[in-house]
C-alpha cells in the first residue's frame, strides 16, 4: 500500500525514541506530512522536533493529493521554500532520478501526522534495529577524531602553514608511512574552522576515497556526470542546476585527495569550470586548492587512450604554486613492511630482505575466530565477481533476485548500451542474508556510493513487515522483498530501486537502469581500494597489469601479520617512468 511505503527506515538508535530529524534528507522517512501554508520548518540535524502533543493530525486526503503529484519524468525535483505544500507534494513525488546534494540545507514541512497514525511495526523496527546493534562489527570505517591534539613534524608544519597562513594552493605527497593522511585530517580541521565547514569541499575521484575522507566524489561536487562532454557543454549543464551553480559560487577551499586517479584533461575541464561560473579569471576562480595523493599508485582510468596525469596538464602549473614530498617515515607497527612497499613504490628489483618476506606473507595469517574474513582484492573485475559468487554461494539462506528495468528513449539500443556500459549496477542482483555488499549511489549523507555493510533481512512493502530469518514461507506470489543492510557506520536502512540515467542535450533523459544499488563486496578490485586502510586483506596478484597496482594492493594492509599475498612475480613491481621524472623535479621537507 502507499501508506506501507512511507515507513521510515530501520536504524540504529542510541536513545529511546528516534532523532526525527537524521530523516530530514531522505523522502522515504517521511509518512505522513501535515501540508500546511504558513510554516515550513528547518531543522538542522542536531535539532529536535516539537513535543508529540503539539503535532497535528495529516488529511489522508492531502497525503493521496500530493502522490498524485508523482511524474517519474521529473528528474531533478527541488523542495519549494516558503510553500509547505509544495514541499509536501515534492517529498511524495518518485525521487529516484533525483542527485543527492550533501549541501543543501535540511528542509522539512514542520508537524508530522499523530504518533498514534504511524504503523506499529515502526517502534518494533527500532527494537530491531537496537538488538540488531554490534559495534565489533559496525565501526570498521577509519573514525576521524578531533585532530587538536596531533603533534606534526616540521614538515607537515610547513605545509600546514602555507595552508592556513599563506593561504596558497598546495601539493603534497609521500611514500607510505609519511603521514599524509594525517596531515589531511589536520588541514580538513582547520580549514573547517576558519571558513565554516559550509564553505570547504572534501573529494577524491572515487566513492570509496571520498568516504575515507568524510567528503565525496569530485564528480558529485562539480556536477559533471562522468565528465566525458566537452567543458562547454558541462558548463552549461551546471549552469541549469541551481544547487551545484551555487555551490561552485560559495565554497572557500576545495580538497582533492587520491590526485593520481584524477584525469589532468578533466582536471583541466573543472579549472575551466570554476573560472566561468565564478566569472573570476584566477586560477580555479579564485578558490584555495589542496591537493594530495601519491603518483605512484594507481593512474586515472582511461576510456579513450588519451588519459594524462593533472601535473601534464597546463592547468595544473597556474594552479599549484607549491609542490611539497613529505620524506620523514614515521616509526610504524610494521618497519620491514614499510620498507618493501617503498621498494615496490619505485619499482625495479627488490632486496633479498623484501623478497624474504614476501615468501612469508604467502602464508595465511591467524585470525581469531571471530567470523571476520580478509577483504579479498584482485586486479580484475572477473576475479572479483567470481570470488564474490562462490562467497554467495556458500551462504545457505534463501536468495533474493533483482532484475534491472531498462529503458530507452525510442527503444534506442545504442544508448542503451552505453549507459549499461557505464553503469555499476548488476544485469541481475542476487544476494541472501549476510552477504556483505558495497552500496553504488549516493542515498543520504551518510550512506554514499562506497558505503559497505551487510544484508541482515527484507522488506515486504505490501505486508509492511520485515523479515530477519530470511526464510519466510507462504509469501503472496510476485512479493518483492527489499533488502535491509547494516552498514559499517553502525545504520541500518532498506535499500529500495534507484535509476541511473544517460542524458542527451538539455537534459533529456535518453536511457535509463532502475536496479537495487548494491553489489556484493567479499571482493573488491584493487583500483576501488586505493585509499583504503583495510585490517585484514588478502591480495592475488596473478593478473596485475597496471603500474604502481602491486604497491597499491599491498599498501593497503595495517601490518605484515594482516597480509596474505598470493601469485607474487617480481614483474609486477612496475613504475611509471613520467612519474618518476617528475618526482625528481619536487622540493623535499628537511
């Protein structure tokens, strides 16, 4: 029933009664809006609503009113200030289509319907979602904690200064164990303070880099899609999307982390960008850069061969007055492990000292009996999805099967083909109770394009029930359960179909996948590893082909006694030779 639809979403919670504002961005925690005329409220996320006796009883005549708004068309749907009905009416339309903007403010009509109108599944779905609660297993994404009382070394202190003092566009880089990413925390804290955390944009190239980091992908923020268009014609695609125009017009410093998976020509193309839409003709428009990352891991991934690294580009000379190598390697767990790596890091031989240990390392670790397995990282998408497949397969829960729906304006199958091309999400999704899975779009906030979790149970929409043993019986035929996931970040959420689109001139909606937003992810490619720090890993190196892609997968361990590494060939410790000519060329912190 529609009325079933609108339940708000499990999720963890640490008081007794739910924060109803953490709702505030998703459409799906909205049941029963009072569309009143005189008040639209805006709660920011540490805001409570108004006591439960203040709140006013909705008109289930309004409620159908408004879904009979609902035009699946509509793509970019945009909640109306000062008119509680039109935000009403916006909430209930099918927001699929619909980009998720961290930025936005949190708007919200002001009253809910009565407690007593909402479902009573809803406070048991809390109970659950409480005794559902594991924090051995929730808080695995890297917290970042208050950076005051971190003590930086002279180096770090001089980037820091000309960050914050100087105020200059800055690159910096290292070698594992230099203290890169601490020095970001740092720098994300400070700027934070001085500009307002409104006015600094924290990305990376990928979704899961953008996690480690608390921002989001570089795509996401600029507004460019894949950014393969012309910059013109990105220009002007930005342009017709107030939201992403404005953000571009109001931010102070942008971050960029994992640089060497950024494309040079598309960072040409966001240099552009930022110039027109701020008509200010300083690099970047004016906007302060801090980049960061590390060359010698993994390239940008090239579609087209003509892939170039951001320090090729001309862009890149106006835009970055310092470029900085951190040298200092901090005492770490593990001193022979980080040795090997910046071996590997460089490429050529390795010591008689590295190669000994990676005869060690072919050994699998001793983990305690605690379920937990090794992220498994392959080289190759086929690897990963046969290793994610036998996983599956050994899971003795009943299987849920999800088939995409694709559509094509004038059944035009070549767009149909590239939009599949492009798209993360699977032909077909099968997936049962305790598979671990990565999401592929940004939901909320907190739940972005990278978020990993595990299916602990379905949704039956048309019961309004949720299934935790994952085998019920005697369901109606043709009963679609959507999967509830627990993600590492400790919230629990189903997961309902979103839909990826290809966009022709002026916005028109050329093809368009509608599919659950989950893969699995026992297994992940080395390249959607890079910027991770996983505690348990185990690396098959047998079908590397890329430069820099051994050092990338084994960099990502904690210490040598969490690493397994299988199919090792001392070919396969690769550098690129341009890299390694430009890194002669960089100023080292002494």
């Amino acid at each position: 029933s529609y009325e079933s639809q609108k339940t708000p979403p499990v999720q963890s919670m640490q008081d007794s009664e739910p924060d109803l504002s953490t709702y505030s961005n998703d459409i799906r925690g909205f049941r029963a809006i009072q569309p009143k005329t005189s008040t639209t409220k805006v709660l920011s996320r540490k805001e409570r609503w108004s006591d439960e006796e203040d709140w006013e009883p909705v008109s289930k005549k309004r409620v159908l009113k408004a879904k009979g708004y609902n035009n699946i068309e509509q793509r970019s749907i945009v909640p109306q200030k000062n008119n509680a009905f039109q935000t009403a009416k916006s909430l209930y339309l099918d927001q699929s289509n619909a980009e998720f903007d961290p930025y936005a403010e949190d708007e919200s009509p002001g009253k809910w319907s009565d407690e007593e109108d909402w479902d009573p599944t809803i406070k048991q779905q809390i109970i659950e979602a409480k005794k559902h609660h594991d924090p051995h297993h929730l808080n695995t994404i890297p917290q970042v904690s208050s950076t005051d009382d971190i003590e930086l070394t002279e180096e770090q202190t001089h980037v820091l200064d000309l960050v914050l003092k100087s105020r200059e566009n800055v690159f910096y880089t290292g070698s594992a164990g230099t203290g890169k990413s601490i020095l970001l925390k740092k720098i994300i804290n400070e700027v934070k303070k001085l500009y307002g955390p409104e006015n600094v944009a924290v990305t990376a190239p990928t979704g899961i880099a953008a996690i480690n980091v608390g921002g989001m992908t570089i795509h996401s923020f600029s507004g460019i899609g894949t950014g393969d268009d012309k910059a013109e014609n990105l220009l002007k695609k930005i342009k017709r999307r107030s939201l992403i125009r404005d953000r571009w017009k109001s931010i102070k410093v942008l971050v960029i982390d994992e640089i060497s998976m950024l494309d040079g020509i598309l960072f040409d193309k966001l240099e552009y960008i930022a110039r027109e839409i701020r008509r200010n003709q300083k690099p970047f428009g004016d906007i302060q850069i801090i980049i960061t990352g590390d060359f010698y891991q993994l390239p940008p991934v090239s579609k087209t061969g003509e892939c170039k690294f951001c320090f090729q580009v001309d862009s890149w000379q106006r835009v970055v007055k310092h470029s900085l190598q951190l040298t200092r390697i901090f005492r770490q767990r593990d001193d022979e492990l980080i040795s090997m790596l910046n071996e590997m890091r460089h490429g050529g031989n390795l010591s008689s000292q590295s190669m000994a240990l990676i005869k060690r390392l072919q050994i699998a670790p001793k983990y305690p009996p605690d379920g937990i397995l090794p992220t498994e990282l392959y080289a190759r998408n086929d690897s990963v999805n046969r290793a994610n497949q036998s996983h599956l397969a050994r899971i003795t829960h009943k299987a849920q099967k999800y088939i995409a729906e694709d559509y094509a304006l004038q059944n035009d199958s070549v767009q149909l083909q590239t939009l599949r091309k492009s798209c993360l999400a699977y032909d077909t999704l099968e997936i049962k109770r305790d598979a671990q899975v990565m999401l592929i779009k940004n939901l909320t906030k907190d739940l972005v394009n990278g978020s990993r979790g595990i299916v602990i149970g379905f949704y039956d929409v048309q019961k309004n029930s949720y299934y935790y043993n994952g085998e019920e019986e005697n369901l109606p035929p043709h009963t679609e359960l959507y999967p509830i996931v627990r993600f590492t970040n400790a919230i629990e959420k189903v997961i309902y179909k979103e839909a990826w689109t290809l966009e022709g001139v002026g916005g028109i909606e050329l093809a368009r996948r509608t599919q659950i937003p989950l893969v699995l992810a026992w297994a992940i490619s080395i390249h959607k590893s890079q910027g991770q720090t996983l505690e348990r890993v185990k690396v098959d190196l047998g079908r590397v082909f890329e430069k820099g892609q051994a050092y990338v997968a084994l960099s990502r361990a904690t210490s040598a006694d969490s690493l397994q590494v299988l199919n090792f060939r001392q070919d396969l410790v690769m550098a690129h030779k341009k890299v390694a000519e430009y890194y002669t060329s960089l100023t080292s912190l002494v």
